[in-house]
C-alpha cells in the first residue's frame, strides 16, 4: 500500500531511513495532496504545510482523497489544524498538539508555526513554534522560579512566529542573555514527537482502515479549477 507523507521542519534531523513504508515529500501546499491521490496514494500522512508564499493545502482536497477511500491522517503542524477541521469527515488526527485544537486549548494557527530554511537546507526551523516555545519552558520549573517562566511564556507568545527564537523570548522577558542558552539546550519539541508518532503509527500499519462516511463529496469550480492547474 502506498504511503505518502508531507513533512518538513517538524521531521528536521530525524532519521527518517526507518521509515521503509513511507514516501516522503516537501511540505504540502495547495494541490500536493491531490497529486497524492492521483500518484496512487492509500494513505496520505499530512504533517507539514506551505503558507504564507504559497496557498495552503485545501480542505476540499483532504475531502477528495477521503471520498476516494484514500486514508488521511495528520499531526504536529499543519496536520494537526486541518485534522481537526476535517475530523467530522473521516480525517484522522494524532498527539497532543491535534488534541488541544480539537478540544479548544488551542485556537491559533500560529501557534505551531515557524520560518524554515528551504528544501536545499532540509527546511531546518530557524524560529521555535510557541508549542514548543511553552512546552520547554513548562518543564524548567526546577530551574526557574515561577516569576521567570511567567514573564517567559508570556514573552512567547508576544513574539511573532517569525522571529520567535530563545534569544528574543529571554531579551523580552528581561532575563540574563545565558537564560537563552539553557533553555536551548533543554528544548523540548512536542510537534516532532508528534510527527513521530504519526510515522511510527503508518509504518506499522496500525491506524490505516477504511473509515465510515455518512457524506457525499460534492466538487466546485474553484476545486475543478485547482485541478487542472495541477494537472498541467
């Protein structure tokens, strides 16, 4: 069975070799999930996405594939907003990442966003996605008082995703320049354990089954449209 899956900054030094029954691809943008389908696709992970620049991956498109009885699971980034989006449809979503947007702790789409380097760099993160800007900082309470993690948190989540990195978190709380260096070197990244555990979960097999649907895809011009440009 063929299957693919969109990753990116949230796979970034990974070994992903293990990983024999997965086809990797760059973050997906609008179409790739399409082209997925088209290229044969059973099982479609979707853990990273293009945005921004580019139009981001549809949700007509992740209906598309579930109506053809191609199996769509998702995680970490933007795997995780569009599961939750397309939970009700037969989308799968995994982690805890997926599950904070699905029961409302989560809201925003940029809270697991992040810049990157191109694929030339093997999209590296090159800023922290508050998740796991919160997450580091949650587990250093024996290392700091609760006074320094609030004015930290707090500090994440001022900065813009694209310029969110330790060293701006600790100027803008304030903090001693070496704050950053600790708190680097106990990052924590809950988006790439997630990713992971969408991978180990696809190499193995074990969530990929056919899921009941109770809807009938209906497609559009706009959708038509995308299709034959990614035909071309």
């Amino acid at each position: 069975m063929k299957t693919i899956v969109f990753a990116g900054p949230s796979v970034f030094g990974v070994d992903l070799g293990a990983f024999t029954n997965v086809e990797f691809r760059p973050p997906a943008a609008s179409g790739d999930l399409l082209g997925a389908v088209r290229d044969g696709a059973k099982a479609i992970g979707l853990i990273d996405g293009l945005y921004g620049d580019c139009a981001a991956v549809w949700h007509k498109e992740i209906l598309y594939a579930l109506s053809n009885g191609v199996f769509v699971a998702g995680a970490a980034s933007m795997g995780a907003l569009r599961a939750t989006e397309c939970e009700a449809f037969g989308m799968i979503g995994l982690g805890e990442i997926f599950r904070e947007y699905r029961d409302g702790i989560r809201s925003s789409d940029a809270d697991v966003a992040v810049s990157h380097a191109p694929a030339e760099l093997e999209y590296r993160p090159l800023t922290i996605a508050l998740v796991d800007a919160e997450a580091t900082i949650k587990a250093m309470e024996g290392v700091f008082d609760e006074d320094q993690r609030v004015r930290l948190s707090a500090a994440a989540r001022r900065r813009h995703f694209s310029a969110r990195t330790w060293r701006s978190i600790v100027a803008d709380a304030g903090l001693d320049p070496n704050v950053a260096k600790v708190l680097a070197a106990a990052a924590i990244s809950v988006k790439q354990a997630d990713a992971l555990y969408l991978l180990a979960a696809l190499q193995c097999g074990e969530i990929v089954r056919e899921q009941p649907r109770h809807w009938t895809y209906q497609t559009t011009l706009f959708f038509e449209n995308m299709a034959a440009r990614q035909r071309r």
